[in-house]
C-alpha cells in the first residue's frame, strides 16, 4: 500500500488536517511533543481502515487516497456517508467492504496493515478486537479457514512467540543480532477445544478440520516427543450424569532446533507449504482457546550457553515485537504503523532502525508498502532526508499540521538535531551544569576587558571544562570556534 493523500475534518486535535505523502519512501516519521497528534493520526487511519471493514462510517469525515494491489483508491466520508471510488469509478460500498472479505481475492485493502503501540492503547484494543471476533467467525465458514488476517497488532508480551517462529523459519540474520544462535527444550502446550467429544471426534485432531487441523497433524509428525494428559469430566443431562467425557492436555517438544534431525525447521516447512508460520499458527490456536502455552531456552551465539527467555532486555524484546513480527506477517502490499516503536533500544539500534525497517522487506514489497513511524529519537531519523519526516505544529489542543522540514537530517549530526529549533529545540546538546559553565565563560570571555577576579575565574572555568574534547557539541556550533579560541586566549592571560 502506498498512502498518497489524507484529509481528516475533525478527530481529536486533528482539525482540517490535511497530509501529502512522498511515493518513492517506505519509511516516514512523525516528530513532535506529547499530544502532538502523532498517535492520534495513526488511530485515525486505522478507525478509517477498520470501520470500512466492518461497513460502519468512521466518527470523522475523511478522505484517504492510496494505492493499493495495483489499484488507484479513494474512501471517503461527508456527513456519515461514506463513498468507495476505485480506478476512478465509484464502487457499492457493499460490494467493496464483501471483496474484503475474500481472502487472497481481496485487492482492495493492503494484504496486511500492521501495528504496533509501546504503550498500552486501549482505543486501538478496541478497534481491533472488533475486527477480531468479525474474523474469527469468518475463518469459521467452510473453505476460508485458511485465510490470514488482514490486520496485526503486535505487542511486546508476544515477543515469545515470535522469537520462536524466527528461529524456525531460519531468520538468521535478525536474531543473531541478538547474540542468539538457537533454541532448545521447547514445549508448545495445547490444550483441547471446547466442544471436543471423545466418543465422536477423531482423537489425534480433536475433530479439528482446516487450518488448526493441519497445525495440530504438522505438530504431531514433526516433534521429537508428544505426552498427552486426560482430565475426566462428566457429562450432565437435565441435572443428571449421563456419562463420562475428558479434557486432554497435550505437550509437543521439541529437543533443540540444531540437533541433525532439525525437527523444529520440518514443522516450518511443514507450515510454509500451507503458506504459513509458526508465529500466525500459535495465535490461530490462542484464538481459539487452544494453546496454552510455549516455552523454551535460547542458546547464546558466542559461547554456545543457554539462557531463559525472560533474560532478555525490554530492548530486544521490543525489537523481536517489532522488526520480528513484521518480518513473519508483511505480504507483497503492506501498511505498517508504529507508534514509538524505539523506547527501550539502545542507540546502537536505533542508528541501525530504519536499516533494520528496511531489511525487512524486498525489493517489490518496498515499492508497494508504507511504514509510518511516530518517535521522538534524533538518532533513528539522523540518516532520512526531509521528505521522510514530518513535523507536528500546533497547540496539540484542537490544532495540528504536518510539514516537512527545510533540512535535510542526514548529515546535520544528532547534536545538531537535538538543538535545532526546526527538530527537537533543545536549548543545549550539553547537560545543564556543563552549559552553565559554558555560558559563563562566554560572558567572561566577551568583555572587553578583565578583571583580575575575571582572569581568575576564566582560568578556573577553564580548567573544569578541561574534558571538554574537540568534537564535543555546544550550544551554537557556529561560535565552538570563537569559543576555543577565547578559551587558548584565557589560558595565556591567567
């Protein structure tokens, strides 16, 4: 999907609030204060996308103009009406909103729209959980079992699940970043449907058809051990026992994905022929009250030592949540959206961020996907160029525009980002006490002429700000020359 145009009337602080988007980028950030309107336009796009699914009009006129599946796409709404134009040709809105619903047919949405908060964000919840129930009586219908879903919310609470599928789908590049060469002692636990009949469903499968059929099939054929666990239960009729039925509960492990067998990559590849993943397996069975649990030990790249799953940092679970997930869900036309999706990485991963963003799709699906990024960290847009970036302005009450900068990031240096007006407009790229020294020298060394008490207490800043290094950033760098140069000319005269 490639957003072109949107218009929003009024949503929150979002009034008459009107963005162009730049064709030829996969990548654009959103940068400005809290309440600014960032996440409030993320909301709005997905209210948009999700209302129109669900053929309710969203609670704000709009227009949203993208390119989507090789189609040119308007939606619309004025006055609770909403309108559907696709190649310039108006579409029955109901015609348009049942095409969505045809699985790999559909073409008129992004094959999958992405999104992920840092926060919790109980309006998207939701919108999405919504869709959810709506998708999950769809998949029930025969022959649309196997359908993927067209919207993701990613949370860092499934950085578990995640993980595991980039491990047997063999994303060794991703997570050996994280110093992670494998898995091993892993447990998936499932637990069976409600429903379940002993005495008429066939026991391997649950009486499971479709999709879980052939997850729970691909479990059973692929894992190195199944231990099974019955709880017995009564069956009551009009207040009687009439019989006995059971619950099982059923552990497939799984030794080590490295062992010669590699029996963890057979189960992916058992789920890739049926154009799957692992990832989007384990949440089909949580969503059907299934699974109950996954576990397992990651074994370290450098000296081969296991190490528990929750020994991660919030950083690198955050980027499992992110970079992982979208890496396991994006399809050929993709719109992802993130919200601060960078508020535990260290630096080094926020400078790699949007390389990170990029490799995570190829080279079609970059030129037929959009990510928009909400973030507050100079350092992940120090290597964009303006068009990537749009700057929040307003009184983030009921007044809110987007615009490019005059500048280039690229370049400038993240302390240069950090002070710039246009950016961040820090009035210092220095801790304050450091800034007040400096600022002193400063009015010292701009006399015309010193006293002793003066030459005495410019030679002692000058000695507490000794540490200062050639290439550290102040508060203008057009006058770090003047101000050295003041500096040598203190020493002398003390």
């Amino acid at each position: 999907m490639k957003l072109l145009r949107l218009w929003i009337d009024r949503f929150k602080n979002l009034r008459n609030c009107e963005i162009h988007f730049e064709r030829a980028f996969l990548l654009n950030t959103f940068i400005g204060g809290n309440g600014s309107g960032k996440s409030n336009l993320i909301e709005a796009i997905l209210h948009i996308l999700l209302d129109t699914y669900l053929n309710k009009t969203p609670p704000f006129d709009f227009r949203l103009e993208y390119e989507a599946q090789r189609r040119h796409i308007v939606l619309s709404a004025t006055e609770g009406c909403l309108r559907s134009i696709v190649d310039d040709r108006e579409v029955p809105l109901k015609h348009f909103t049942r095409r969505l619903r045809d699985g790999e047919a559909q073409v008129f949405y992004p094959e999958t729209t992405f999104a992920y908060y840092s926060g919790d964000c109980a309006r998207v919840a939701r919108l999405l959980k919504r869709y959810t129930a709506s998708f999950r009586s769809l998949v029930r219908e025969p022959g649309r079992d196997n359908y993927r879903p067209l919207f993701v919310l990613s949370t860092n609470q499934q950085a578990r699940h995640i993980l595991l599928a980039l491990i047997a789908h063999r994303h060794v590049d991703f997570f050996e970043r994280l110093d992670i060469a494998g898995a091993c002692n892993i447990k998936i636990v499932l637990q069976s449907p409600k429903g379940f009949d002993p005495e008429k469903d066939e026991p391997i499968l649950w009486g499971t058809t479709g999709k879980v059929g052939r997850v729970i099939s691909a479990l059973a054929e692929t894992a190195d051990l199944v231990e099974s666990h019955k709880v017995k239960r009564p069956i009551v009729d009009d207040g009687a026992i009439a019989g006995y039925a059971f619950t099982e509960t059923r552990t497939y492990t799984y030794e080590e994905n490295m062992n010669p067998e590699q029996r963890l990559w057979k189960l992916a590849l058992r789920l890739e022929r049926g154009h799957d993943n692992l990832y989007l397996s384990l949440e089909h069975l949580a969503a059907r009250g299934m699974l109950k649990s996954v576990t397992f030990d990651l074994v370290g790249e450098a000296n081969r030592q296991i190490f528990d799953f929750d020994q991660l940092s919030e950083g690198e679970k955050q980027l499992i949540a992110v970079i992982g997930a979208i890496r396991l869900t994006n399809q050929r036309d993709n719109l992802i959206l993130l919200d601060e999706p960078d508020t535990h990485l260290n630096p080094q991963w926020s400078w790699e961020y949007p390389e990170l963003l990029d490799e995570a799709f190829n080279a079609f699906q970059k030129s037929h996907s959009t990510v928009l990024m909400a973030t507050h960290d100079p350092v992940v847009i120090s290597g964009l160029v303006r068009e990537q970036i749009f700057l929040a302005h307003g009184n983030g009450i009921d007044h809110v525009t987007f615009d490019h900068p005059y500048r280039h990031p690229r370049g400038q240096g993240v302390a240069n980002l950090l002070c710039s007006s246009e950016f961040f407009g820090l009035p210092s790229s220095l801790d304050k006490k450091t800034q007040a020294l400096m600022d002193e020298r400063l009015r010292l060394s701009l006399k015309e002429t010193l006293t002793e008490d003066d030459k005495q207490r410019l030679k002692e800043l000058n000695a507490d700000l000794e540490i200062l290094q050639s290439g550290i950033s102040e508060r203008d760098p057009d006058y770090v020359a003047f101000l050295r140069s003041r500096h040598e000319a203190g020493r002398g005269g003390g």
